[in-house]
C-alpha cells in the first residue's frame, strides 16, 4: 500500500480548514508559440509588449498573503525569459512551496532548461510540468499544429529522464478534451501511462465551440477565413470522460491508501461537469474563487477567476491585490454565492469540492 498520500490528505484537510489564499494564477506573458483552436485566452495572445515587468512583479510579491505557491499561465509561460528569476523571486521572498507550469512542451530544449534550472533554485518546493498533450496524433495536431504531438512526447520522455536526479519534479498529462476527443480517449490514457508521468488530468474544453483558423496570424493576431466547429458534448460523452477518470485512477492510484477517495472525486467531477454544461445545474457548494485564490494577468489585471471581468489594475490601482479584491469584489462575490456564474473549469470545481467536501458530497448524493 502507498502511504505517501497521507501528506496530500493532510493538505487536503488542512485547506478545508484554512480558507483564505492558498495560491494564485499569474499569466506571466501573452507570447506563445502556438494557436491551440480551442484556447480561451486566444484572442489575447500576442507579443508581451503590455507584460509585467520583472520589477512589477517584485512590487506585487511584496503584498502577496502567506500562500502555497503559484500557477503560472499565458501564452507559454515557459517562453517569458526571466521565469527563472520569477519562481526565484516567490522563493526567496514569498517562500513558496510549489509551482504549477502549464506548458505546451514543443520546445524541449527551452522546456528542459527552465524546467531544471527552476528544479535547482530549491529542493523543497515542487516543480510539476503540466505538459499538453491531447489524445493522439491526428487530433492533437489538428488541435494544436502539424508536428507537435512528436515534440511533446519526446519532451516529456527526457522530463522523465531528468526527474530521475531532480526529485522535486513532478511531470502531469494534461489533455484538453472537446467531442473529437471522445472514441480515443481510453485507449490514449493507456498509452499515456507508458509516457510514466506522475499523473494524468483531464480538462474539458470551455466553451462548446472552437475556431478554426486559416493559418495566417496579422498584426493584432486575428485570423481571416474562420469557420466554427460545435464541439458540444452528451451525456454519453461525459459517462466516457467519467470511464476515463477512474481509468486514470486505476493506473496512477490502485495502490493509494486514498483510492477510494479519488474515486469518489473522479465520479462527483465529471458529473458536476455534465450538469453544469448541459442542463445548467448549480454546484452543491459555493465557488471558492477570490477565497483561496485569485488572477493576476499578464497587464496587471486582478479578477477573482478567469472568467469574470477584472477588478482593477496593478498599474493603476496599486500593488495590492487583496486590497483591491477586498474593496471592489462585493458585487461578484454576491453573484458567486448566488451561484450566478457557475462554471466546468476544472480547477475550480476541484476547489470548491476540497473545501466543501462534506457538505458537497451530502448533496450531490442527494440529488443524485
């Protein structure tokens, strides 16, 4: 039997009961190397020039609240050259414990340098590369461009190799999946596990829409010649992604003294997910966004989520973001416990389930 999951239940605990921040998203660039179709930050994307400055960033760690760690987002957030200096920063001043990077993993050299060079800073806190990698070849490129399924499988082969003699790496599988995704999807998490990351999530596409793209990028990154492809999926969709799920614990888990619970998390997620999308139900708790959390993007802009507009700027508004949540969030924060703005984001849903556990499982059972 693993037991080395008792520490993440410790956590897990331990953030039921402590309530305010616990981390924050920073969208570090707009620059990225890639147009993913079904990105939700596409229309935002760019080239850095409006970025926060490495002294900006000081600025804010200065009035960061004592917190885990930090989610990086963009844009490629392993594009930014000073992301090393960044995590660096959290560390010696914030005394961060962990850092999430999301990347598309394309560029290996550049992945592997920032990846290892972050490792070195510090042994304590956790590294985990959240490399992109959706189901498999003819999908993924078409998703993502011609090509980079090979460089991302390849990337996250030497991740493996270098975590090896960097043991505060961890290496996860993120595949973002629309209804494309679906009639491969088992057989790719199979062959993920041969990958041998840590870890395997599965996000489902935000909007049940992308675009498709004639491939020709102008100036204010805006593409002619677009066409959209309904991605909505079923409810005989989302009984797959729930197959897939404990499929994942299955293969990652069957041996943690947790498996029951993540079992338990897998089944209550997907179906959260599906009556959230298709039938427009309400979460069996509040959103905790704003609470344990909030956004910084790359401008400066605070919000309390990535779907709700900003409260303020950092350039304008001073470098507090507390205080600017604090003084200016009453009316989202009205709306969230009304649960106006009820979402399928993963990474919230996930939340609010962690630190409602007992409330939310009550009923969601109930309702079932």
């Amino acid at each position: 039997m693993n037991l080395s999951n008792l520490a993440v239940l410790k956590s897990v605990l331990g953030n039921m009961i402590k309530r305010d921040y616990l981390g924050f998203t920073l969208f570090v660039t707009t620059i990225c190397n890639l147009r993913c179709q079904y990105c939700f930050n596409l229309e935002n994307l760019g080239k850095g020039t409006d970025d926060l400055t490495f002294e900006e960033i000081e600025k804010l760690s200065n009035y960061l609240p004592p917190m885990n760690g930090v989610l990086y987002s963009g844009g490629e957030p392993l594009i930014r050259q000073d992301i090393v200096e960044i995590s660096n920063l959290f560390i010696q001043k914030n005394h961060f414990k962990g850092f999430i990077i999301p990347t598309n993993a394309v560029d290996m050299e550049n992945t592997l340098l920032k990846i290892e060079a972050i490792s070195n800073l510090n042994p304590t806190p956790e590294i985990v590369a959240c490399c992109g990698l959706d189901v498999f070849e003819d999908t993924h490129d078409r998703l993502r461009g011609k090509g980079t399924y090979k460089k991302v499988t390849e990337t996250i082969q030497e991740l493996v190799k270098l975590k090896q003699s960097k043991k505060n790496i961890s290496i996860l599988i993120n595949s973002v999946l629309g209804k494309s995704s679906i009639p491969q999807l088992n057989d790719f998490i199979r062959f993920a596990r041969t990958l041998n990351p840590d870890l395997h999530s599965l996000e489902v596409v935000r909007d049940e829409k992308i675009q498709i793209y004639d491939g020709i990028f102008h100036g204010n990154n805006k593409a002619l010649n677009t066409e959209t492809i309904f991605q909505t999926m079923n409810s005989d969709d989302f009984d797959i992604v729930k197959q897939a799920r404990l499929l994942i614990d299955e293969l990652y888990r069957k041996e943690d003294i947790l498996y029951g619970l993540y079992k338990l998390r897998s089944n209550m997620m997907t179906d959260l997910q599906r009556d959230t999308l298709l039938y427009n139900k309400k979460w069996p708790a509040a959103c905790m966004a704003g609470r344990t959390g909030f956004v910084v993007q790359s401008n400066g802009d605070i919000s309390v989520c990535e779907n709700l507009s900003p409260l303020g700027n950092l350039r304008k508004d001073g470098f507090d973001p507390i205080k600017i949540i604090k003084d200016r969030g009453g009316a989202q924060f009205q709306g969230i416990q009304n649960h106006a703005c009820d979402c399928a984001h993963y990474v919230y849903v996930k939340d609010m389930l962690e630190h409602n556990f007992p409330g939310a499982l009550a009923k969601y059972l109930t309702q079932k």
